[in-house]
C-alpha cells in the first residue's frame, strides 16, 4: 500500500489590522499621530513543512490629525496719536481740551473662534489748554464779548478775566455790531433805508424782518392767496402786488 505524503502549504499574511495608535501630537493646525498594524501569518498557516511569511507581522504608519485651524485670539493694536475732540474751552486764562484715542482688534484679528480682544478700543482725557493769561482782552469785573476768529457760530465772553467759548443758538451766528446772535442777515436796500419788513427776492409770497439795516431769516409767509407788496410793508391781495 503507498502512502502519499501532503503537499507542503506554504503561509500566507492576513489582512492587516490596527492593534494601537499613539495621541496626535498636535490639538489643532495639522498634528500627527502613529498607527500600529498587524498581521498574522494564518492564511494560510504554514503546514507540511511549508514556508513562513515573508516580512513583518507589524508595521507604523503616520496619518494626519486635527488638521482644521487653531483658534486665533485677537491682539491690540497700537494705540493712535490722542486727537482733539473739539477745540480748547477758552481763548486765553487755561481751559480744558478733550482728547481721544482708539485701537482695533486685527493684531491679529480674532479667527477660528478665538476670543475677541479684552478692553475697550478707546480712551478719554483732558488736558490744559490756552495756559496764557487775558491780560487787557478779559479785565476783571468787566462784562465783554469777541467773535470766534474762523467760526461765525462761536464766540468768547469774559469770565472773571478767562474768556470762555460759547455756542449760538442752532441757525444762528454772532453778530459783534450787536453783541448777539442772530439768524443770518445780507445786505437789503429796503432794510438799509429803514424799513422794518421787505420782500423775499425769490417768493413774492414771503417776507424777512430787518434788522441793522440787513435782511435776515427765516423767511414769513403771508396768508394763502396773499403776497407781500413793498409799497405797504405788508401782506396783501396779489393783484396789488405787480411783480407777484
């Protein structure tokens, strides 16, 4: 009787298969991390005198993790130079100047849902201002008024030797001849001969007071269906009112 011997079977690798994976080196921003894989030479396994696998049972490979962004807080920037929120409280005698100054957050900006900057973005102060003293321009005990030198809605008035600015009224400016403000006045030919009203140059149906020989504003209006006639100094029909 004859006896057949097996035919050897060499081994073959199984499928690899993770076993372990280290922390990823990084939170955010493209960190990586180790991977372990293994296989086992079962498949077949080696019988009959058959061969081993060739190679590693195991190998290491590196994978990308948390590749999205990393948070970016937001940073200050600079501050800016202090500007002049309006100008000095006073012409001469020492006054207050408010200054301001500001920053932004985009040193960086914040991003990737980092928190925006702490604090705020700007700062006050104030500081002395027109240290020198009146002299003559604001004796003491004296009542006295002088125009702002560039703005007609300003002026100066006397305070215990300091002259302090001061404000017209909305729609008004100083008038220095009167010591007031008053709404605008122009020259007017009916005004400057006297009279009290004269007539709107562009709207036979409006009029403007007179005051120191100028026509100012605003404008009246006459009663519906009437006009103004210069040769009364009122309001009346328009047919009297040649030029209406």
């Amino acid at each position: 009787m004859t006896t057949t011997t097996p035919a050897p079977i060499n081994g073959g690798w199984t499928e690899y298969e993770e076993t372990g994976i280290t922390a990823c080196s990084a939170s955010c921003g493209n960190g990586t991390q180790i991977r372990t894989l293994a296989r086992q030479c079962t498949n077949p396994a080696p019988s009959n005198g058959g061969s081993d696998c060739e190679g590693n049972s195991t190998r290491n490979e590196t994978i990308d993790c948390n590749i999205q962004p990393c948070p970016v807080n937001g940073g200050w920037s600079d501050w800016s130079e202090w500007e002049d929120k309006d100008e000095c409280s006073v012409f001469c005698g020492t006054g207050e100047l408010r200054q301001s100054r500001s920053r932004t957050c985009d040193n960086s900006a914040p991003a990737f849902g980092g928190a925006d900057c702490s604090g705020g973005n700007r700062q006050n102060r104030t500081v002395d201002c027109n240290t020198d003293d009146c002299g003559d321009q604001c004796p003491l005990n004296v009542v006295k008024y002088f125009p702002h030198p560039n703005n007609t809605k300003r002026f100066y008035q006397c305070d215990n030797g300091v002259a302090r600015l001061q404000d017209c009224a909305p729609s008004t400016v100083w008038k220095q001849a009167v010591l007031t403000c008053i709404h605008p006045c122009v020259p007017d030919d009916d005004c400057s001969n006297g009279k009290s009203l004269t007539a709107d140059p562009t709207d036979c149906t409006k009029f403007y007071h007179c005051k120191f020989g100028e026509r100012c504003g605003p404008a009246m209006h006459c009663s519906l269906g009437l006009a103004f006639n210069p040769a009364i100094t009122n309001c009346d029909f328009r047919h009297n009112v040649p030029a209406c």
